[in-house]
C-alpha cells in the first residue's frame, strides 16, 4: 500500500510527533509499504527554520528512501497569535507539497494541529482516497481543561471543526483506550472508523546496544533524566519541588527537549536557586539512549487534570525499554501502564514530597531499582515494540475494508 504522511512536525526536528511518525514509517517500509512525506521546513523547537531549509518555500529531501516534501511556513514557539499564524500559514501552503505528492492508497494526516485536518480532507476528497486523521491530543479538549484558551467564540469554533473532521474523516486513530472511550461516548464516532495506534518504541535502540557520546556531566552524580516536551500540560514544577526536598543528596536532574513552558520552567529554576537540576536543548534518539545508559531513573509527569488521565506520555516509553525505573508523577493511562509493568513508582499529580521519597528509595534500594528495570524492559519487549503496535494498527485498518 502506499501512504501519504502529511505533518507539520517531522526529522530532522526532535519531539514526540516526529519521533513517533518517524518510527511508524520505518515499520511500514520494513513491512513492503511505500510511504511519502508532506511537512514543514524544520523548526522545532526554537521556532526558527533550520539552517539549512532558510529562504526557500519548497525543497524535496530524501529521508531513510522516503520523498519528503517540505513547505514554507510562517515559524513560530510558544502560545498565542504567532503559534496560530504557524498553524494556518501550514494549513495553505502545504497545497503545494500535496500538488508534488503521488496519488496514495491513504492519506494520513497528523493532528494537532486541528486546522491541517481541513487540508487533508479537502485532498482525499479531490483524489478520492480513505482520509485518516490521527488525533495524538484531543485538541481543543485539553487545552481548555488547562485553561490555555477561555470559553468563547475561538473554542466554539475550534470545537465545530473538530467535530466536522471527526464526521469527515473516513479513519481515525487514537493513542489510548481512554480516548477511544471518549470518541465513542463523547464525541459519538462511530466504533467502525476508530483505530487504536498507541505510541511504541524502538526497542533496539533504547536496548542492550552502547553508544559512545562525550558528556560533560559530572560522574558523581545520580542522575534522573526527563526527556521529553516541557509543555503545560506536564506540570514540571513538581519536578523543580523535588529537587528543592534533594539539594543536600547527590542527585542531579537533566531535563532535555523543547516546548512552550521550558523558558517559564528555567526561570523558575534559577529563581529557586536550584544547583541539582539543568536544562538541554532537544537531543537526537540515540543520545537519549545513551544518557539512560548512565542514569538511575527516568521521570514522566502530568497536571491533575482528568483529560491527560487519558493520556500515555511517549516519553515514558523508552524508559521501560531502557530497563530504568519510571518516575511517574500523575494519574491515569500512564499511571496504569507503569503499575500493570511493574516498571517503575507512580505518585499522585504534583506530589513533589512523593517523587522525592520515591528517589530516595531507588537511591537506597539499587535492587528493588534493578528489579523494576528488568520488569519494565520485559514489558516493552513483549508489548509496545512498534513492529507489534503497527502491525496490530494495519491489521485493523485491513478489516475495515
């Protein structure tokens, strides 16, 4: 089959989307697929197109012997009207890839953001192909749980026109049980147009292989590592609390990635006088997965808020699959995931005392530590390797045909 990706976020960028995409899309070409990429010039996260894509509206790469198709676009970070000029600025000029592009057997398009769902429908209906929209956030749902964006005439109609595209699409994949609950109950999808395409992981690459980096960090340290997005949503003030309760020990805390609270996030760090906790930029996979080679734990954490209970942050997996600890502040899908694996000690959202008793006891059980590794890379193994998530996810769209 051929598939056509069309997404505002792909590699060379790190972040979740684009780590996700990227793997789904080596499992299909392992599997005999074809697949082609429509996407943004890179920009994640600093919101300034990479070097090498400036000053140009089109430009046609070759990524792994996939065609990728990569578009202007007016880069933006952060919230606001300049993360909406990004989005609708994507939304039109990612026409032009899709006039480039070959006609495909699907057209699968990545949300959010929302508005690039009108763009997707509006070419399968001209080429006449299954339209399947992938909602990796419910979006507007969460945002306004968070209070990102006040009840009024942009909600309203950012909600109309999720609902449209949920009508219009002739597929929809979700990343939760969760979500797929809410699909069916609360947004009344119809169960036959519902895939389930939870997030995965590499397996290979966050296993038993080495990787050879020179890191200054210093080697007396235990080190937790948080690798992901620093968004809203992820709440890491509790984070920052923890490491305030573990100043007189010697763990240290790594934060890497991008995303829109991480300047919020710094800030109050260095307002807090915080030694025991620094910031990096984004970092490519196999970096991170040298990095778990040498930390005690990973760290994943929510806001309390029930539509992120819904939620199963990517991040955590590749802590499984690195035979680490999960550190899970939050509830929920996630909270589940790592107690069913036996993986890892899951505290309540925002409970920094917890979290920093729960790095206590690692540091002073290095057993009870090894123990939940093993567990959680036994259950990575056997159940979120992406060669059984998309295996599963085709096999569902194949019965629906």
């Amino acid at each position: 089959m051929r598939f056509l990706v069309l997404s505002q976020y792909f590699p060379p960028e790190t972040g979740a989307p684009q780590i996700r995409l990227a793997s789904m899309i080596r499992e299909l070409l392992r599997l005999g697929h074809t697949v082609e990429v429509i996407t943004a010039m890179p920009n994640y996260p600093t919101g300034k197109i990479f070097p090498n894509y400036q000053q140009r509206f089109y430009q046609l790469d070759d990524w792994e012997g996939v065609t990728v198709h990569r578009i202007w676009m007016y880069a933006a970070n952060g919230a606001g009207i300049k993360r909406l000029f990004n989005y609708f600025s994507f939304m039109l000029t990612a026409g032009w890839g899709l006039r480039k592009a070959q006609k495909p057997d699907y057209l699968f398009v990545e949300s959010p953001p929302l508005f690039l769902g009108i763009t997707g429908y509006i070419a399968a209906a001209l080429w006449k192909v299954p339209f399947i929209f992938n909602v990796a956030d419910l979006w507007p749902d969460t945002i306004s749980a968070l209070g990102l964006i006040s009840k009024g005439l942009m909600l309203k109609l950012a909600t109309r026109l999720e609902l449209w595209l949920y009508r219009k699409a002739d597929y929809i994949t979700v990343v939760t049980v969760g979500v797929q609950q809410i699909m069916l109950n609360v947004k009344k999808v119809p169960a036959s147009k519902i895939l389930l395409l939870p997030n995965g992981v590499d397996t290979k690459l966050f296993g038993q292989a080495r990787y050879e980096f020179a890191i200054d960090l210093p080697k007396d340290k235990q080190l937790i590592l948080y690798a992901g997005t620093h968004g809203y949503a992820h709440g890491m003030e509790v984070v920052l609390q923890a490491a305030k309760l573990l100043t007189n020990t010697n763990v240290l805390f790594l934060c890497i990635g991008g995303g829109s609270d991480k300047q919020r996030i710094m800030q109050l760090s260095t307002d807090m006088g915080l030694e025991n906790i620094i910031f990096w930029d984004s970092q490519p996979p196999e970096f991170i997965a040298h990095l778990y080679n040498l930390a005690i734990a990973g760290i994943a954490t929510f806001r309390d808020s029930p539509l992120l209970e819904c939620t199963r942050p990517a991040k955590t997996l590749p802590i499984l699959a690195a035979g680490k600890p999960v550190l899970f502040s939050g509830a929920g899908e996630g909270a589940k995931l790592v107690t069913e694996a036996k993986a890892g000690i899951v505290t309540a959202p925002g409970d920094y005392n917890g979290l920093a008793q729960s790095i206590r006891k690692l540091i002073n059980d290095p057993n009870y530590a090894i123990q939940l590794g093993r567990n959680g890379r036994e259950y990575a193994e056997q159940y979120l390797d992406w060669s059984i998530i998309v295996a599963d996810w085709l096999q569902q769209l194949e019965s629906r045909l």
